[in-house]
C-alpha cells in the first residue's frame, strides 16, 4: 500500500534552491518521497499516516482494560465490539463503558467484561493525520513531520551514495528508489514528540 506522501516536490524544489541556488531534479525527488515517508510510518510504528476508516483488532487476556490505536490522529471512534466467537455482528460496547483519548490514541474500559482471546476486540475508527498531501500542507499540527520529511529528502537526493545507483533508467521509466532510508537524527528528534505509547 502507498504512503501517505508527507511533502510535495514542489515544496522541496523551493527549500533546494533557497539552500543552494541550483535547481533540482524532480525525478530524483519524486523518486525519494515515497521512501522517506515510509520510513517515517516505520519510525513512528503506525499502520499509516492517511485518514481513513480504519478497523483493528485486539487480542484480550484477563483483566487488561487498556489498549492504544495504531495510528496517529485519530478523529472518532465508530464502534467497538467485544467477541470470544468473533462473531462481529454482536451489538457493539456502550460509549459508556470506556474512555478514548484522542491525544494518546488510547482506550480504557471501565466495568465492562471484555472476552478474552485472540483477536477478541474489534475496534473500527477513523484516523490519520489527512487524507492527501494537499491537506496536509494546511495543518499547522503536523508541520514538523512535513519538516523532518523534508530534511531527510534532501539529505537523501544530496548525500545518499547509493542514489544514483537505485535510480537508473530502465528502459522505458526509472526504476523507483528502494536503497533503505535511515532516518538522520535530526529527523527522529522532530518525530519522537508524535511517537504513540503502543500497549497493545
């Protein structure tokens, strides 16, 4: 599945020739987008960053009442539903019995018996910081993933020894770049303050 894009060439091209007075070749950057914002999916352990409807599920021991969402920005809880059969047609958890923090992507329950078991809670929410690039340049919220985004781009296309190596043309069309991206420090220090406690 393709990440959601966390920068636009565009942006990128802009950043590079106030950095360095050259222009930029848009190929390599189309190529190191795609890269750079699934290592930082990867980084923030979430199942991807798109808002979308998102359905997850929990395995259950006896006792445990808190469990936290995958994903980062969470917009609302559907339904939640509790089935040691898995039969997910059982009439879903009174809002009443548990707390979501939106902040944190957590859920606690509060004097509600969940069935224990394997893959046992079923939540179905929406969630993800946007639905596409373009609305991700309009939320101040998440600037700094964009930013860290950014500087690691440009890190990649500029020093990356492998770059060209991953990048020939075949034929046809480029090849797209699979060298691994490993994140800079400067990039994971921006993402840690989005990183989600998973307690799952």
């Amino acid at each position: 599945s393709m990440a959601l894009l966390l920068t636009t060439p565009d942006r990128l091209a802009a950043l590079w020739s106030g950095l360095s007075g050259q222009s930029m070749r848009v190929d390599q950057i189309n190529q190191v987008i795609p890269a750079v914002s699934r290592a930082i999916e990867k980084y923030l352990e979430v199942d991807g960053l798109e808002l979308k409807a998102r359905t997850e599920y929990f395995n259950v021991i006896t006792g445990q009442n808190y469990f936290a969402l995958r994903t980062i920005g969470i917009v609302e809880i559907t339904s939640i539903r509790s089935s040691q059969l898995r039969d997910w047609t059982v009439d879903p958890v009174d809002d009443s019995y548990y707390t979501f923090d939106p902040a944190r992507g957590t859920l606690e329950f509060d004097g509600y018996w969940l069935e224990t078991g394997p893959r046992t809670l079923q939540v179905i929410y929406e969630g993800g910081i946007a639905e596409d690039v373009e609305e991700l340049v309009t939320l101040p919220e998440y600037a700094d993933i964009m930013l860290a985004a950014e500087q690691q781009v440009l890190f990649t296309v500029t020093r990356s020894p492998h770059f060209g190596a991953t990048s020939l043309s075949t034929g046809g069309g480029s090849r797209s770049f699979e060298a691994p991206v490993t994140l800079l420090k400067d990039v994971t220090d921006k993402l840690d303050k989005y990183k989600r406690p998973f307690a799952s």
